[in-house]
C-alpha cells in the first residue's frame, strides 16, 4: 500500500477515473462496473476495481482542490503505474456560452495555484490535456449524448479557492477564452507530464457563476452518468 492508499500491488487497473467526491467514485463502481471491489477506504477516499466491457479500471476519489488531488495522482503514478487517469468532475460556467448541465473537456487548465510556479521556480507552465485521451473523449461523446447536451473543448481554470476573495480576477481569464471553473485539472495534467502518463479532465457544468442558475441533484446524477460513459468509452479505446 502507499502512504493514502491502502490497495496492494496490482490491484489498480492501468486506467483510473477520478472524481473529487469518494461517494461518487462508489456510485460510478455500482452503476457502471462488473464486479467492482473496494480496494482503499483510507481517510474514506474509496477507491474501486471492476471491469467495463472486459476490461479492468478503476475508480479513486481526489478530494477537492490540487494539493488533495496531487496526493492521490502522485502516488497512483509513481506506485501503481497507473498510465491514463480521466478526471469526471464538477465545474461552474464563467461565459455565457455555456448552460448547466452542459460538459466541458478539458484542452488545458489555468490555475491561480502556487503549485507550479513553485515547480518551475516562477515560470508559468501550461498544463494540457492527452491529446488521444481528448480525442476520444470527445468522439465518444457524440455518440453517448448526441445533441442532447453541448459538449465543449477548451481551457479551464483550476481554483485554489471555491470562495475566491477576489472574483473578477478568474473572470478576466474569460476574456482569454477562458470556459469553466474547477479545482484539480491542472495539478493532474502538470504531474501526468511530469511522469510520462496520460490524462484527461471532463466536466459538467453544476452551476453557472454568470446567471446563477445550479443543478438538482438528480440533474447531476443524469449528466454526470453522461459523463461517465465517456471517460469510460474513451478509455477503452485509447488502451493499448
Ligand atoms: N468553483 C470552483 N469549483 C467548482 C465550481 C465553482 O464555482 N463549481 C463546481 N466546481
């Protein structure tokens, strides 16, 4: 086991879903995968392997924000050599170009974090996206949603803060093309790099800071079961 993750060696599929919620990462286990079993429970962070169409993956909780989520990606990476890791998150729409429900796939993500700028010594590195992961997430989803809900490509902004105390300084990334707000992305795509590994970061729009407007609960539900379908679509294709 690792220092936050009680599995044993071999028992984490080479493809890992994240979401932030632990209590997700058990519904996604229940509702999508065959003979899921509980791997971790440390810290309640659960963490499952099971099969979708025959093949192996898993499903781990991030916690919220980047320093949780380099916690969990740092040690999947280094011991578990786990390769492609599909974040399926939350987000908040920052443009009107976007409505709720709608999901956002991540090309690149900006971030307000000192985690990088401590990295790079105070040059700003761009943290993207697997360009295969991308792709395919992005081809699943015109089959999984069709033109039920808008899927969109493009940069979001990873927060340190969900309680920002100043909020127009994220809104000027909108100007900059800037979509959606979260708190993991661009932690998960820097330590991906850093390691050789693949990932990807996929959301849905849960609220909406421009008119906001929020999701029921069983709004979530439905298009975070969208969005699951195709991480997992995605990852069974890119598998080598
Ligand atoms: N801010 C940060 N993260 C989020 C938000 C938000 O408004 N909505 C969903 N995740």
């Amino acid at each position: 086991m690792s220092t936050h993750i009680g599995a044993a060696a071999g028992e984490i599929a080479p493809t890992v879903l994240m979401p932030g919620d632990p209590l997700r990462a058990k519904w996604i286990a229940e509702t999508f995968l065959e003979d899921a079993r509980c791997y971790t429970e440390v810290r309640g962070m659960y963490g499952f392997t099971g099969t979708w169409h025959g093949e192996r993956v898993s499903v781990q909780g991030s916690g919220m924000g980047q320093p949780s989520m380099a916690i969990y990606a740092n040690e999947l990476f280094t011991d578990y050599d786990v390769q492609s890791v599909i974040r399926v998150g939350s987000c908040g729409a920052m443009t009107s170009d976007l409505a709720v429900r709608d999901i956002v796939i991540a090309s690149g993500a900006c971030t307000d974090s000192s985690m990088n700028r401590i990295r790079f010594e105070g040059l700003d590195y761009a943290p993207v996206a697997d360009f295969g992961l991308l792709r395919a997430a992005y081809d699943a989803s015109r089959a999984v949603v069709g033109s039920t809900t808008s899927v969109h490509v493009g940069l979001i902004f990873s927060s340190d803060s969900f309680y920002p105390a100043r909020p127009e300084l994220a809104a000027r990334m909108v100007e900059y093309g800037v979509l959606a707000v979260e708190m993991e992305a661009s932690a998960l795509y820097t330590l991906a790099a850093k390691h050789g590994r693949r990932a990807l970061a996929i959301c849905t729009v849960s609220d909406h800071l421009v008119t906001g407007e929020e999701t029921s609960a069983q709004e979530r539900e439905q298009t975070f079961g969208a969005m699951v379908d195709i991480a997992l679509e995605a990852a069974r294709s890119t598998s080598a």
